[in-house]
C-alpha cells in the first residue's frame, strides 16, 4: 500500500512540501486547529435566533422546511432528481424511493450555560439511503440548520458517495445555533449532548459523521470521544475529520479544497484547453472549502483575485495571497480590511469576470436572479447545492461550464473514507499515499463523467447524477426490496 510523494507529479510534489512547511507555520497550524473564521451570520436570520428557537421550538411546518428558507433545498434536490430521472427513464416507483430520506431524527436537548441558564436546542440526524453501505456526512452548526436542508444535504451526499464508488450511502446533520455566539465551554458541552442524543443513530458500520460549516476537528474529537465514553472502549471510526493525534488522518483538513483544485485543473485543461496557472480564480466564502481551494489553487500558479467570506469580500487583479490572507483573517474574523485589495460584495464577487468562481459558502447562491450576470467560464462547486436548477438553464444555455458539487468538492468525503478504513484498520497511511489515492479516485470518476457526456451530449450535472443513481438502482435491484 505505501507509496510516497515521488507518485505525484513534479508540480504537486512541490505543492506536498510547500504545505508540509505550511504546517508548522504557527499561523497555519492555528487555523488547522481552529478550523473556521469567526463569522456572523447577519444575512441569514431567517430562522429563529437560538433563544427564540428555544423558546418557541419550531413547529412541524418549520420542521419541514416550510416556508422558511428562500429556497427550499429540499426542494432543489428533489426537483434535480425529477430532472434527472426523466433522462435516465427511470419508472416512479423507483423515483419514490429514492426521493424519501429513510431516516430522520430531530432531538431538542437541553445545555448548561455559562451563566448557569439552561437553553434548548434542536438537532437533527437525517439517513437518506443505505443500500450501498452505512451513511456518510457533515454536521452542521448554523442558525439557519433545518430538517429541509438536512434532507437535501443527506440526498446530494448519497449521490456524492455513490459518485464516487464509496461504500456509503448519504447523511447530514446539524444543529440550530451561531457557535460563534458560545463560548469553547458551551460549545463542547451542547457538542456532547447532541452527540448523545443521537448515539443510537450513528456507528462505524451504522452512520459516520464529519465536519460541515461550523464544525471543525476539536468538534470532531468530542462526538468521538463522548460516543467512545458510552461504549466504554475507543471509537475512532465513529467520525472522520478528527485531530490525527485521536485517529484523524492526514490530508483530511485540506482535502475538499485539493480536491476542488484536482478536477477545476483537469477539466479546464482537457475541456477549455486552459493551464491553471493561467487562470483567474473568485472563491466565495473563506471558510475549510473556499480557503483550501484558494490556496491550492495560488500553490499551482492560479490567479486568486478575489475572496470573501459571510461580511463580503475582497479584490485584487494582480492576485491575492490566500495563505497570508487566511493568517490575516484568522487574526481579525474576517478577509474584510485586508490590506492592498478593494472591497466588493458577494453579489459583484459572483458577477467578476475570471475564469473560475468557486462558491465555496451556502446552498441557493446561484440563482435565476443573477445567473444571467454570471461572466466566470466555469464554476467549480465547492459548496453543496450553490446552484439552483433554474440557474443551471441559464448557465448551460450561455455556455458555463459547472462542475457539479457532488463531484467537484468529493475530495472531503473520499479521504473522510481514507480516516474511516484505516480506524477500522488501525493502520495509517502516509501523506503521499493519501493525495495520490485521493487524485486517483477523483480522476478516475471525472473519467467516467466525461465518457458519460461524450457518448450522450448531457452536461457534467446530469452525467454525474446519471452515474451515481445508476450505481444506486443496480444496488437496489441486486439486494431487492426487503423483504
Ligand atoms: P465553513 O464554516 O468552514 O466556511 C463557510 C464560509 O462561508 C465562511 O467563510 C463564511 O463566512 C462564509 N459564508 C457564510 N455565509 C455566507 C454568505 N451568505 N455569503 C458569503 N459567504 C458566506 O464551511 P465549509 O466546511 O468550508 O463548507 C462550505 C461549503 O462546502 C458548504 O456548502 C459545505 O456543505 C460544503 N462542503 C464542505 C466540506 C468539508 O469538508 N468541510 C466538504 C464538501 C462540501
């Protein structure tokens, strides 16, 4: 199994040593640990705050995902499934099955603050389809966290995972809070109490979590170690994206970022003809993905013009350092004010003409609304569900290349797989072996997308979902409906 660097090419060989020294660089390492900028969530108060919500626990429409989200993602999942399933000439029963979420959990728990208060809060756990394996995916700490987005999320990762010819099937979960309105103590406890919560719904063989926006590796560590506590033994493969020192691997922190940079690099050169390192490159959202993204992408010789994050963004159109502005924006809270670039919005930062927009953020950003001032030649979709299936229309009509998310942002969940099997297997694999694996299994599977689009002129979108429930079905049809 063991391999090392010399397997990667000369350009990523140079990329490995640049961040193996990045890794003792002390700014780096704080953001390694810490994980996420220390944003507020002014533009997305659509639910209720934490103590409202407490003390007005949603209702079953809002459960739902009702109307309170702009767009419902649940929604866009599902009418993406219709979409797809009308090509591919799937017949409704199937279409019915694989619409549904198998299963969903919503707990409502109680935490000890600082203050000695008591507040609840509402989680969820959401296990959409478990044909190929136990379930996979994030958990997410946003106030804005819902049934209806848990739904959708855990929907696109049993694509992802299928996509990717993972023994998995697809899960997502979350709590409604802003973690960057609690402190570490509150964090950790109302952590270990959701962890709790839902231990009967999750396992190495049942459902493996991982971090998503808001959650990071010290969160990681206290659902692994508050699981482990109740069994009364270690459970390292009870989650991924853990420290390496508690069974995490490495690679995994920059995984999904790499990964974005791995296929925006291979389709732009095969499909555009363009080197990366003649590219411009706009990244949304400055947290694991769109940091990692950034930086890999300048490691490769890619013109970062612009980033920005939840307060807006910044711009520079001779490029942007991504590793001195994430120092920057670990210091301060924000890519805001940093020095030698302009201001912009997210709005005019998704309108940029560049080469590649990364929307590395939230669901929905892409829409109907301002699909048609999108100037990018491509769009890689760091983020899950950044772009809704009216503005995919547009886009493909006008001649955008998207890279769909449950390909283009698969690195997380393929080395995720990667910490999973050497947990199970208490034998760890070294950085090279890890990149290389990783590459390997994006390009092999962006392979298999572009045979899918030559042979049936369908875009990325579609030949990825055509692949992924195609894998699904033939599952189904091999195991049968039981009984
Ligand atoms: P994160 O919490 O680390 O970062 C989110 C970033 O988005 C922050 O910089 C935040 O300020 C910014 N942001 C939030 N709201 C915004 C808004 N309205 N406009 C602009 N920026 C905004 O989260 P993350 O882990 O980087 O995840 C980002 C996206 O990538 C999510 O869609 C997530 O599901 C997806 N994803 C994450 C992983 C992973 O490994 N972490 C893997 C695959 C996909």
């Amino acid at each position: 199994m063991a391999k090392n660097s010399s397997t990667l090419n000369s350009h990523d060989s140079h990329a490995v040593a640049d961040t193996l020294a990045a890794a003792q660089d002390s700014s780096l390492a704080d953001v390694a640990a810490n994980g996420h900028g220390d944003e507020h969530y002014p533009s997305r108060q659509h639910f209720p705050s934490v103590t409202s919500a407490m003390q007005n626990p949603p209702d079953a429409t809002q459960l739902a995902g009702g109307s309170v989200h702009r767009a419902s993602a649940y929604s866009v999942a599902q009418s993406q499934l219709t979409r797809v399933a009308a090509v591919m000439g799937l017949d409704n029963d199937m279409i019915n099955y694989l619409r549904m979420p198998r299963r969903e959990l919503v707990v409502h728990f109680p935490v000890v603050m600082d203050d000695e208060s008591v507040r609840m809060f509402t989680g969820f756990r959401v296990h959409h389809n478990t044909t190929l394996g136990p379930t996979k995916g994030g958990i997410r700490y946003h106030p804005n966290v819902d049934l209806d987005e848990c739904r959708a999320l855990a929907m696109w990762m049993s694509w992802k995972c299928a996509l990717m010819n993972l023994p998995y099937g697809g899960a997502k979960g979350g709590v409604i809070v802003d973690p960057k309105a609690m402190s570490q103590d509150e964090l950790r406890r109302l952590t270990r109490r959701y962890a709790t919560e839902i231990t009967p719904f999750i396992g190495p063989e049942i459902d493996i979590p991982a971090p998503d926006v808001g959650t990071n590796a010290q969160i990681m560590a206290w659902i692994m170690d508050t699981y482990s506590m109740h069994k009364g033994y270690s459970v390292p493969a009870v989650i991924t994206g853990k420290p390496i020192g508690v069974g995490g691997t490495v690679g995994r922190e920059y995984a999904t970022g790499l990964g974005v940079t791995y296929v925006t690099r291979s389709l732009l050169k095969r499909k555009l003809g363009l080197q990366i390192e003649d590219a411009t490159v706009a990244v949304q959202g400055f947290g694991n993905v769109g940091s990692w993204t950034a930086r890999t992408m300048h490691e490769r010789g890619a013109h970062v013009v612009a980033v920005s994050d939840v307060g807006g963004g910044v711009y520079n159109s001779r490029g942007l350092d991504p590793r001195h502005l994430r120092a920057y924006a670990t210091e301060t809270g924000s890519v805001m004010g940093y020095p030698g670039a302009e201001t912009l919005t997210n709005e005019e930062l998704l309108e940029l003409d560049v080469d590649i927009l990364v929307p590395a953020a939230l669901e929905g950003q892409i829409t109907a609304e301002n699909a048609d001032k999108i100037r990018a030649r491509v769009i890689a979709e760091g983020a899950n569900g950044p772009t809704t299936p009216e503005a995919d229309e547009i886009l493909n009509d006008k001649g955008v290349m998207i890279i769909p998310d449950i390909l283009c942002n698969a690195g997380g969940v393929v080395v995720s797989y990667f910490e999973w099997v050497q947990d199970l297997q208490a034998f760890f694999w070294d950085e090279g072996e890890i990149r290389h694996q990783m590459e390997r299994k994006l390009l092999d599977n962006l392979d298999e997308v572009l045979a899918v689009t030559l042979r049936t002129n369908q875009d990325l979108r579609t030949a990825a979902y055509t692949i992924a429930i195609g894998r699904i079905i033939e599952a189904v049809k091999l195991r049968g409906i039981y009984p």
